[in-house]
C-alpha cells in the first residue's frame, strides 16, 4: 500500500505535463522527456499523446512510428481527444499501423464528438468524399465543417466557403463564401488567399476591389500558389489593381509556369510572341505553347498551330 501511494505521488501534475509540452515545443526535448516517461508510464493519456508524437517527429527520441502508434492507442483507448485523432491519421495512411480506413474512421468519430476540430474537419471530408466507404452525405459534411470552423479551423473555413460558393449541401450563399474565405486567408490559408482574391477580382459576395484583389493574390503568390502567381502576373500585365508593369507579369507568370501551371505557360507564350515584358521570341513562344498545350490548354493549341503556319518548322520544333 504504501509503495503504490509513493507510486501516485510521483506522478506529474497536469500543469507539470503542459510544462514538458512547452519544453518540447522550444526543442528541449531531454527535459520534456523527464516529465513525458513516468507519467506515460503511470499511464497518464496526455503523457501518453505527447510521447507519441515525440517518436512520430523523431523530437530526442529515434523516429520510431510503431512506438508512436502504439502510445497514440494507449491514450486514445483512455478518451483522450488528440491521440483518437493522431490515431486514427496513422491508421488512414498506415503509418506505424496497417493501413485501416475503417478504424481510422471510427476514432475520428471517436475524436470529433468530444470537441476536436481537427477530427470533425476530417470527418467533413470523410462525408464530402465518401471516405472509407462512408455514404456521401454533403449535408452531414458542412455540419462537421461547420463545428470545426466555429473552433477557428482554418481548413474548415475553406471548405465552407467552397461549399457555400458551390451550393453543395448547403443554400448557395456567396456573402458567406467570401467570408468564410477571409476568416480562412487571415489565418494564411493559400487556398483561401486565392480565393479570396478571385472573389475580389470578380466582386463574387463582395463588392469588386481589384487593389484588394492584387493584395491577397500576392500572399497566396508568395507563399507559392501557382495559381495567384498567374493572376497575379495577369493583373500586373493588364495594369488593373496595380500600376501596369510587363516585367512584374513575366516573373509571376514565370514563377507559376514553371510549377507546370498551364494557363502561365499559355501567358508566357503569349508574352514571348508578342515581346510584352520580354524580347519578342517565337522559338520561346512556341516552347511555352507547347507546354500548355500538352496539359490541354485550348488557347496553346490553337497559337502553336499557327505559329507552326507562319513559321519554318526549323524555329519552332
């Protein structure tokens, strides 16, 4: 009796847990490991999670995801809400575990009803998609969405307005689009971002702002999204919501082509036929088409052809 009691008082409090989850978050990782071993051992479920993900990361352990799957489970098995969806992310794509949809399933079920946002938006997915055998029910999917965006999920926020844009299991509902797109880009959400930018571009829900437009385009554009790299270059070519400059497109729709976005490599071949930012090219021009085209763009295909018509094949091959 009295080893068990000795036992009990050793166990870390919650507030020293929490402590050991900041050491690791600063990269303390040997000190988190002081806190983490012996209340994961006295089976405490947060312990348990956050050891989990310290051999998931490989964070002052070596990379073990069997370890990480099995102290998820340990936790998860206790009720605890982030190992039931750490869980069930490891068994969707077999890491650590066989691969089990199914189960994956069940425990972001598991996880989502107690409050997670991260397994409710999973689970909007899950029934936006028909996952893991799952009924496709739209109208259940922006539910979970719903609930996860309530928590400030960003990926749920998204997903609303694209649904909310779309009509699909809810009233079609622009306004709501565009906010729920700005709730999502003020959190650095690309997708979002560039969203956002077309619907200021268009004045879809909102009132058209081509100035608004150029700003959100260039976050998502520099943060990579090949998409607004190429609307972004559009509007600097065409001078509309920022000051026209010919060499600012050419580098956007660049930046953009090169990720294989096709309707850049249709501008930038339109660019070098026509010397707008760039020496005037036809050997480019129909490099640039062709690449398009291969993707299916309609505009390339026709202007390689007749490219092809008005020049020697020795040029444009």
């Amino acid at each position: 009796m009295f080893a068990k009691k000795q036992l009990v008082s050793l166990a870390p409090s919650s507030a020293e847990i929490d402590r050991g989850i900041e050491l690791a978050k600063s990269g303390e990782f040997a000190r988190a490991l002081e806190i983490f071993w012996p209340a994961a051992e006295l089976g405490i479920p947060k312990a348990q999670n956050s050891l989990g993900v310290m051999y998931g990361t490989g964070s002052g352990v070596p990379k073990d995801e069997v370890a990480a799957a099995s102290w998820y489970r340990k936790a998860a098995e206790q009720g605890d809400s982030v190992a039931q969806f750490n869980l069930a992310c490891m068994l969707a794509r077999g890491r650590g575990v066989a691969k089990n949809e199914e189960a994956a399933l069940v425990w972001h079920v598991s996880s989502a009803e107690q409050g997670n946002h991260m397994a409710q938006c999973q689970l909007g997915l899950a029934y936006s998609t028909g996952y893991a055998n799952t009924a496709k029910d739209m109208v259940r999917a922006v539910s979970w969405f719903r609930k996860a965006a309530e928590q400030d999920n960003a990926d749920a926020q998204y997903w609303l307005g694209v649904l909310s844009q779309l009509g699909d299991g809810i009233e079609k509902d622009d306004v709501a689009a565009a906010s729920w797109y700005r709730k999502a880009a003020d959190q650095g959400d690309i997708r979002a971002q560039n969203r956002l930018g077309t619907t200021y571009e268009h004045g879809m829900g909102v009132v058209v702002d081509l100035e608004q437009a150029v700003h959100w385009y260039r976050k998502a554009a520099e943060r990579g999204c090949a998409r607004s790299q190429c609307s972004l270059g559009e509007m600097y070519m065409c001078g509309t919501g920022a000051p026209s400059d010919p060499g600012q497109a050419i580098l956007w729709f660049r930046r953009s082509a090169e990720q294989g976005f096709a309707h850049a490599q249709f501008c930038l071949g339109l660019a070098y036929a026509q010397g707008d930012g760039v020496p005037q090219d036809v050997a480019q021009s129909a490099a640039w088409y062709r690449r398009a085209a291969d993707q299916g763009n309609l505009g390339a295909e026709r202007n390689l052809h007749a490219l092809f018509n008005s020049c020697s094949t020795e040029v444009v091959h």
